[in-house]
C-alpha cells in the first residue's frame, strides 16, 4: 500500500524489470541460498537485489544477454555474501578470497586467452569489480553503489585485482 | 605484461561468458515455491514499477501547478488536540493531498541533543493461527510480520524520528476509504484500499503503522492492544 519512491522512469524500463523478475526470479533464488543456506535470508537478498537493480533497469539493453545475467548474478552474489558476513560477524570472509574452480570450458578457453579464463577465476569481490566496470561499463561511483562500496574502496579493489591477475599470469608464464 | 584498463575492457566479456558458464543453466535451476511474504513483496514492487510513470508525471504536474495541494502545517492532528492535550507534541506533520495520493511528512522539531530510543511493543489480540514470519530490527525501526496458512497478514512497523530529522511516507488513496479516527486516545489515519487497511499514527517522536488485510476492526482491536514498553 505505501509506494516505493522515485526508481524506474519508462515504460521500456518497467517492461524490462518485470522480464528480469521472471528471467532470473529462481537463478537469485538458487544463487542466493547456495551462499546463505538460509531460505529466509535467500528471499530477503533476492529482494534487496530486485531493488537495486530497479535503479539501473534503464541502463540495460537487453534483459536476456549475457551481459546483464551477469549484472544480475553479481547483485545477487554481493548482497548474499554481504548478508553472509554481516550474519557470521567476520571481519574477513573466505567466500571473497578464493578463487573459482576452473570448469572445462575455461581450462579450452585459457588457450586463447588467459587473461580472459584468470579474470573469470577471480575471487568473487575482484571479479565482480572488473567486470561490472569494463565489461557492464559501469562508472566507478556506479559500480559502489551496485556492490554497497565505497568509490575510492572500488578504486583500491580494481588494483589489487590487477595485481592478482598478473600473479597469476607469471605462474602460467605468460 | 601491464594490466592496462584498455586490456582489461578487451578480455572481460569472455572473461564474463567464461564465468558465466560456470553456472548452472536455465533448465537446471529449480522452480523456487516462495514464500508469502516474499511474494507480496515482490507483487508490491513490480506493481509501484508498474504504475510510477503516472504517478511522477502526476507529482510534477501537481508541483508545477500548486493547483490541488493541500499543505497544511499543524502540531499532529491539532483538530483533535484537544482530546489528548496531556500528551506531549513532539512531531509535526505536513499532509499533502493528491489526486491519488497522500503524502505524508513528519518531522521532529525537538533540539534535544539524542534520539529516543525505539520501544520494544508486546502483540496481542491477533487471530491463534497467526505465527510470526518477519521480526526486523534495527535502532531506529522495527518491523513485524504475522502470517497465517490461510494467507492473512498483519505488519506492525514503527520508527523513531531523532531531533530535527523527519520521516516520509506516501499513502495509495485513490479508490480508497481514507479517514480520521481515534487510536489508543490518539488522533490516526486510516485508509481501507482493496481489502487492505493501514493504520497511522504517532506517539511521542515515534511512528506507527499497522497493516494487512484483516478485517479492519480487527487491526483496530490489535492496534488498540499493543503494548509499548519503553527501554
């Protein structure tokens, strides 16, 4: 009964977010209890992500590209693990700092571009970082805003991701 | 090899399908059953997207023009001070009427240094098959949610105003029955919409609303009942 303020500003838009809710509704879903274990909490995250992204509905060409299932997960991934630690009290979250197990297709891929397959196997803050802000396109401020950062915090994560990439790099003597 | 911006940018929509891939598809993520609560959430928020064009068009209009405003400043409900004069003032309220809407601005005038602290309250009255479903926290609000199988709901949300801060609220009144009443000896809102009841009203720097789709003399007797105990 009381409205929500101000968030989508076209009918485009509103078309587009209730596509992204039938699109990804179960995905969150599933993304979100992988992390939390909880299925009070999972809705709560899924919620809190539909609100976020309703802010950036504009921005989106195509609800159904890669490109913003990526946006999508990302949110929901953030605001899980957030929730996580916030519920666990750690000052430190191991879901941040490991990196991913390399699938079949990225192990074919590193071929071509290794860069590309140790981008993907980032840990999650990193990962989330890069690809929300050079592949989304996303500014700086944006992209703290989407992952509840501060901008000179995403500042200092987009330099420690590259530091880790280039790490990872030297292992594999590119 | 230097990490430059340029490179990254090149790689990350690979980098993006690569990681993607490691998700699971579409076909093998299962259909969720959700909660109530999460759905009348989520039908809430695909509604408010739903219909804000509208409404903000309304709301510019309506500011430009000044036409169908109705701004009246007053000590909270000063038409029915009178009743509780005893109680101490400590929010003003700025009503604004829309076409279809109401806004609601409450502000706290007082210059005392630190905030109330937000009440702890004790339910009663509330059908037995109602179980609670939603117990948020924090130190400045408060919110309830009362579920029963059969699908009826209550919430019970409540907020504290520091010193010289203000909270706002919109109230969907179009096609609704929107009145004034007395609640616990105070001056209340309440707006019947759709099988949906809303009850306003303040005590002290502190805000209530009690809503859900019981019938609306039972969330009267809830609200009639709650108990407020003070920390």
């Amino acid at each position: 009964m009381l409205l929500y303020l101000a968030l989508i500003d076209s009918e485009e838009g509103r078309s587009k977010f209730e596509t992204l809710y039938r699109t990804y509704r179960d995905l969150m879903l599933w993304q979100a209890q992988d992390i939390l274990k909880d299925w009070h909490d999972t809705e709560d995250v899924v919620h809190e992500s539909f609100l976020k992204l309703t802010k950036y509905v504009d921005r989106i060409d195509d609800p159904k590209s890669p490109k913003t299932r990526a946006l999508v997960v990302t949110v929901t991934e953030r605001t899980a693990i957030d929730l996580y630690r916030r519920r666990k009290r750690l000052s430190f979250c191991t879901l941040d700092e490991e990196w991913a197990a390399p699938s079949p297709e990225i192990e074919a891929i590193s071929q071509q571009s290794a860069l590309a397959a140790a981008m993907a196997l980032l840990p999650a803050r990193y990962r989330e970082v890069l690809l929300l802000r050079f592949d989304s396109g996303f500014s700086v401020e944006e992209v703290g805003q989407l992952l509840s950062m501060s901008p000179d915090n995403v500042r200092k994560t987009i330099q420690r991701a590259k530091k880790k990439l280039s790490e990872a790099l030297l292992e594999q003597e590119v | 090899m230097e990490l430059t911006d340029e490179l990254l940018a090149a790689h990350a929509a690979l980098a993006r399908d690569l990681w993607l891939s490691t998700l699971p598809a579409r076909s093998a993520v299962p259909e969720y059953t959700v909660s109530p609560s999460f759905r009348r959430k989520m039908a809430r928020l695909l509604r408010e997207q739903r219909r804000r064009p509208g409404t903000v068009r309304f709301l510019r209009r309506a500011k430009r023009t000044a036409a169908v405003v109705l701004a009246a400043a007053l000590l909270l409900f000063a038409g029915l001070m009178t009743v509780t004069a005893y109680r101490e003032r400590v929010l003003q309220l700025v009503m604004q009427v829309y076409e279809d809407l109401t806004e609601f601005r409450f502000t706290n005038a007082a210059q005392e240094a630190e905030s109330a602290p937000l009440p702890d309250v004790v339910l009663s009255g509330f059908p037995e098959d109602m179980e609670l479903t939603e117990d948020s926290y924090t130190p400045t609000r408060h919110n309830l949610v009362y579920e029963s199988p059969a699908g009826q709901f209550f919430r019970l949300s409540y907020n504290v105003i520091p010193p010289k801060g203000f909270s706002g609220s919109i109230l969907d009144t179009e096609h609704s029955r929107f009145r004034e009443i007395t609640l616990r000896g105070l001056p209340a809102y309440c707006n019947e919409n759709e099988g949906h009841t809303l009850l306003l009203w303040t005590d002290g720097p502190v805000i209530y609303q009690l809503s859900g789709n019981l019938p609306t003399e039972e969330l009267i007797a809830i609200a009639e009942k709650i108990k407020i105990l003070q920390n």
